[in-house]
C-alpha cells in the first residue's frame, strides 16, 4: 500500500516537527476510525499522538514516556483499532487486543473512549475489572462468571491486572493465542500498585509474537526492568514528550 509506504516514518526518528499540527486524516487510517474521531470533534493529534501513532501503525514496539492528561489513550486505542480492522478481526477470531490499566477508574475512563471511537467498527469489547461490587460477594461472582462467558468472543479487552490474571488461570475457552497487541498504560502505576508479579504471570501467559505498546509518565528502573520483560521485539521506538517549552 503506497500511501502506508509514504506516511511510514523511519525508524528512530520523530515522525513529524516539534509543534507540527498534523490531523488525524493525513494518517493511514480505516474510515470507520476517521469516522470515529470526526464525531467525537478530534481532529489534530496532541503530541504523543504524532509521536507514536506513525510508528505504531507500522508494527513498532512503543516505549512512551507521557503524562496523564497528554492524549495517551487515543495513542494507543487507534493503532490497536487499525491492528484488529486491517487483520480482519471478527467476534469469531476471539482476543486480539489487550488494554492493562492500573486502576477500575482508568479502565472505566478508557472503555468509555474506546466505544466513542470505535463505534463504526465491529468489534466486540469488554471491560474487566475486579471487585465491582466490593460489599456484595454473590454479585460480584456474578460479574465474573458474566465475564467468563463473553471472554471467548470479545476481540478488545480493557482490563485491571488482578481480574485479567484470574481469568486467564480459571476461565475454560478463553483463548488468547491470536493476540496481536498488548497495551501497558500508566505502567509505573501498575508497578506502584504492587501488580509487578502478577503482570510477570500474564506475560508468561501471552504469545510472545505480538505488538507492545508501553506508557508511564515515569521511566523508574522498575518501569525499564517491565519493558524489557514484555517488549520482545528490537523494533521498539522511545517516544518522549516534555512539557511545552
Ligand atoms: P491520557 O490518557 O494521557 O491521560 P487522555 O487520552 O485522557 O489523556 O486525554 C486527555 C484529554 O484530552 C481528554 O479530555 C481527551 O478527550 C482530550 N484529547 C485527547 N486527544 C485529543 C486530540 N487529539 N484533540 C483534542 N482533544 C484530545
């Protein structure tokens, strides 16, 4: 495809000018995440976005350093979009995109943005996330049988650590083989959390094959040891942002 060829930055280089205003439109992306992006009023991209969304449109592996508030999720929700839409993804092809946040409230925030944008795909999501109900045990071991149930047919999971390593050790049928991209956001706060050990079990459960979107507005030597733990690849690109001088 000449126009991915053309707009595919080299490795090792920053897609576009500091302070370039660069849209949405002028990306290879599919209409039904153009579409999605017009009728939620994005247009331009924030710095983060034109940083790392050229490269990971192009397979790369991304080490982000950004803040909260910087536009990271659009950063890592439209190229795990184009992933699953270019492979052809359906409800039938089962997991192929996982979201790990630190927080129920993050997770909740980012489901939230994920269907806006997503609504003219067809892609399954699921939102999971431990403890809904903490006060009501039987209900939320109804959540979680709920969740068992739709796992095997969602193709888009925006998880908490806790709750995604319960289903990958008790959840018959749910398959994730076919996984195209893992996505750690805000990942010096799932370390700050004390979720390091269960992020390690995950990792061991994941194909190594995949694409590894990392974010974390701190790069703390345990936020390097993670990102060397889960990007396999040597095709991973640093993106850093700063406050606008
Ligand atoms: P982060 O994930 O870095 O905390 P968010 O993705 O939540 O940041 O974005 C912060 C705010 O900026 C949100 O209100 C979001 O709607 C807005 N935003 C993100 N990207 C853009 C954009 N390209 N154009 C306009 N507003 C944006």
């Amino acid at each position: 495809n000449a126009r991915i060829q053309e707009e595919t930055p080299s490795r090792g280089t920053l897609p576009y000018a500091k302070n370039a205003v660069v849209s949405f439109a002028s990306q290879p992306l599919s209409q039904a995440t153009l579409q999605g992006l017009e009728t939620n009023g994005y247009t331009t991209m924030t710095a983060i976005q034109s940083g790392s969304i050229p490269h990971a449109l192009a397979g790369r592996d991304i080490l982000g350093a950004a803040k909260t508030g910087s536009g990271k999720s659009l950063a890592f929700l439209i190229p795990l979009l184009e992933t699953l839409y270019r492979q052809g993804f359906t409800p039938h092809d089962g997991v192929g995109a996982i979201v790990l946040s630190p927080t129920r409230e993050l997770a909740g925030q980012l489901f939230a943005v994920l269907r806006k944008i997503g609504k003219f795909h067809s892609f399954s999501l699921g939102l999971v996330m431990g403890g809904q109900n903490k006060n009501k045990q039987k209900f939320d071991n109804n959540d979680f049988v709920r969740e068992q149930q739709a796992l095997p047919t969602t193709n888009i999971l925006i998880c908490t650590p806790g709750r995604l390593l319960q289903h990958l050790e008790q959840t018959p049928y749910f398959n994730v083989d076919s996984l195209q991209m893992l996505v750690l956001d805000e990942a010096d706060r799932i370390l700050d959390m004390g979720f390091r050990d269960q992020l390690i079990k995950i990792l061991d459960y994941l194909p190594t094959e995949r694409q590894t979107l990392l974010f974390s507005a701190t790069q703390t030597k345990s936020v390097k040891d993670l990102a060397t733990l889960s990007i396999n690849r040597n095709t991973v690109e640093y993106v850093g942002v700063h406050d606008q001088d």
